[in-house]
C-alpha cells in the first residue's frame, strides 16, 4: 500500500469514527432528555476520537521500544 492510499484509508476511517460518536451521542443525548446540538456532539465526538488516536499511537510506541529494547545486543542484562 502507498503512503497516499495509506493516508487516506486513515482519514476516511477517523471521520467515519468521528461521524459515528457524533450520532451516537446525538442519540443518547436525545434519548436521555438532555438533547444537545449536532454541533456539539460532533465537537465531543472529534475530542473523544482525537483521544482514542493519540491512546492508540501511545500503546504503538511502547510496544515498539519494548520490542526493540529486547532485541538490543549491545546493552548487558
């Protein structure tokens, strides 16, 4: 898979994400007698993925240096 194509297989999948909290909060929201505007649900839903992403490339990153530090030859254990 190219760089583009990757790229933009991520960004259809993180508005699809987002578009889908969006409505879910929307729906809870209304659901709950607490409605709020699809607006602000949809301000909600783009912090909630932006988190999820970051969480997810966090964990990425530690099992990548854990998977490295164990194959390093040049540190004594």
């Amino acid at each position: 898979m190219t760089g583009r194509q990757s790229l933009l297989r991520l960004a259809v999948s993180l508005v699809v994400w987002w578009m889908l909290i969006a409505v879910i909060l929307w729906s809870l929201g209304a659901m709950l007698d607490q409605p709020a505007s699809l607006a602000q649900c949809t301000a909600s839903s783009a912090f909630l993925v932006a988190i999820g992403e970051v969480g997810d490339w966090l964990r990425r990153r530690r099992r990548a240096d854990s998977a490295a530090s164990l194959h390093d030859t040049s540190r004594p254990t």
